[in-house]
C-alpha cells in the first residue's frame, strides 16, 4: 500500500503512517475508492509494530477534504452493483475503523473541512485544526443529514450551537470551534508542515501530547456564532421546527433572517431529521452505534427523491433551486420521522473485524 493510489499518497516516515489525501481539483472529496484504501491501509498498520502513530492530512490546496464525493454516492445508490459496498458502507467503515483505531491517529485539517471531511476529523484520536479551518455540516441542504457520527461530535457542542450547525450549514471558523468546546486548540497555518515534521521525527522516547501541546493556541476569537449563543439556545428551546421557524421570522436579531432562511429552504425531510438526530432523547451510546445509525437513516432517507434533487441542484446544474418531496415542515409529520428511526428491519453493515 505505500506509495501513490489514485487520490491517495501513502507512505512511512520513521514510526509514523501517513495518509495524505490528493484529489485537489475536487477539494480532496471522498471516493467509494479512496475510503477503501483508506481503511485497507489503516488495517494493515493495525499489527504493525514499526509504526506507532498515523496521520491524515491533505496535499495543497485550500480545503482538507469537502466531504464525499455526492455524484458518486448518487450513482451507487441508483445503479447499485451485485456484490459491491456502497458508498456509505465504505465511508462508515472507514470512519469505524478510524474511531476505533488501537493507535494514534492524527489529523490535520487546514481549510475546507465538511461533510466527510469532518467523520476523518473528528474520529481521529488527535483532532488538529489550524486558524484556516472552514467547518460545515451541509448536508440538509442536499436531502440528507449530518452523518459520520455527527449525532455524537455535534452534541458535544456548547448549548445548541451544534444543532444549529447541522440544521443551517453554517460554516465556522477556529473560533467558534474553541468555544463552542468542538476543539480544545487550533495550531497556526504557518505550522503545519513543522507539526508534520515533528511527528514524522518522533522516537519512542517522544511522548505526542507533549509535541502537539508546543504548537497549540488556545484563543477562541474570531467567533460568528458563539457571541449570540444565548439567542440560538432561546430559539432552538422550542420542540418543533415549525415554531423555530416562525419565532425567527418575528425576531430582528443577526442571526434571525439566515436561521428562517434554513427552515424555509432547506429540505424539510432532512430538516426533521437532523433535528430528530441532534435533539431528540437516547443518543446513540458510541461510535460504532452512532454510524450503524446512519447507515440506516443514509438508506432510508435517500430512498425518497430529494437525495438526487438536491444533488441535481447543487453539482449537476448548479441553478441552486432544487424542489423536495415536501415543499414545507408541516408536510413532514412525526410518523414520517419516527420511520426513519425505526428500530426494526434496519439497513446494516458488517462491523469491521478488527473491531470485534
């Protein structure tokens, strides 16, 4: 596996692993492919003694990774090959793997980092961001909801800031991240090639935490949401979307007009969904419940059209106007939602064996 995969640069410097994702014209986004590999190699490293620690990082550009590749996600899930994983089983398998990881793993995520992105971010062990971090969990905008264990990084958000990420697609910098409790540090975009290279240089006398601990900062400004976090938790406090909705459109704060924006154009199904995911009652209870979770809802929820609509609406044709199934909230009702979530005849996965 060492070497250059397509989109993937592998190799092993000193004790470390290091998995640098190279798919720049497409801002580093996912392949069915690339999770693959991605988990194949991390399985191979498993039992090997010789290295110590992995990192994940990207090659140049301005984003770490802008989530999967949704085209091809699309496709598997329209033109579904015998025999093949689809693509969420790839992508939360991997995300699995990573979580459940006996070692180390750290990742480096400087610029764009949403959707998928964020499962490679946040699963890590060492989560590091730097002050260019550009975070955002788009997916109610596109028919689906905020995955790849979301349901437990979100809620680990101050307040309701995390839900009002995954319901709105608001993208956050470093600031926000540090004071909203998603990140403890972030580290300056000047160092990352020399927090890389200090990794890469570890012996086993080096302790990580030591090393990482150097290069953090810790200041949590510039912020865009949590100056106004009293208002967000005030207006997420209602149970129904549809009374968030109207509480926003009757309030002349910042935030109010981008808010009702959300709930009026977002697709109401993955609206109802999400919010079900982030605010409702029994969190899944780890990493590997919080994904087979997904795996469930990611089969059921695209079995409706607004999947491929809201695809269509924002990489297919671009015109930004796609047309859900529902054309408001008051159309989703709570039996739709509890179907979605429904204990029985879930869609699974095989849990990666080196888990078990």
């Amino acid at each position: 596996m060492i070497g250059e995969t397509e989109y993937l640069n592998i190799d092993i410097i000193g004790l470390t692993g290091r998995i640098t994702l190279n798919r720049p014209k497409a801002l580093h986004a996912l392949t069915t492919a690339m999770c693959h590999q991605i988990r194949q190699t991390l399985e191979t490293w498993w039992h090997d003694g010789a290295i110590k620690q992995v990192i994940i990082c990207a090659a140049e550009g301005r984003a770490f990774c802008a989530g999967g590749d949704i085209r091809e996600a699309l496709h598997m899930i329209t033109h579904p090959e015998p025999e093949m994983p689809d693509y969420f089983e790839a992508e939360y398998s991997m995300d699995m793997v990573i979580a459940g990881y006996p070692k180390p793993v750290i990742s480096l995520a400087n610029g764009l980092t949403m959707g998928g992105g964020a499962g490679l971010l946040f699963n890590a062990s060492h989560p590091v961001i730097t002050d260019q971090i550009d975070f955002t969990m788009p997916e109610t905008g596109i028919g689906l909801f905020p995955d790849v264990a979301a349901s437990l990084f979100l809620r680990r958000a101050t307040g309701s800031i995390g839900l009002y990420i995954g319901l709105t697609g608001t993208r956050i910098g470093y600031g926000d991240m540090i004071g909203a409790g998603l990140m403890d540090s972030y580290i300056h975009h000047d160092d990352l090639a020399d927090v890389m290279a200090a990794i890469c240089a570890m012996t086993d006398a080096d302790n990580l935490d030591d090393i990482l601990a150097s290069f953090a900062r810790y200041d949590a400004e510039p912020a865009l949401l949590m100056p106004h976090l009293e208002w967000i938790n005030d207006m997420l406090s209602h149970n129904r979307l549809e009374d968030i909705r109207d509480q926003a459109a009757m309030s002349d704060h910042v935030l109010a007009a981008p808010l009702h924006q959300a709930l009026t154009r977002r697709c109401p199904l993955s609206l109802k969904a999400t919010h079900r995911l982030l605010a409702g009652k029994n969190p899944p209870d780890g990493y590997i419940s919080a994904l087979l979770l997904d795996y469930c809802l990611a089969m059921r929820i695209s079995a409706y059209p607004d999947f491929a609509e809201g695809v269509r609406a924002a990489v297919i044709d671009k015109d930004q106007r796609p047309v859900w199934s529902h054309q408001c909230l008051e159309d989703v009702s709570d039996t739709m939602i509890d179907d979605l979530f429904d204990a029985k005849d879930r869609a699974s996965f095989a849990v990666p064996s080196v888990l078990l």
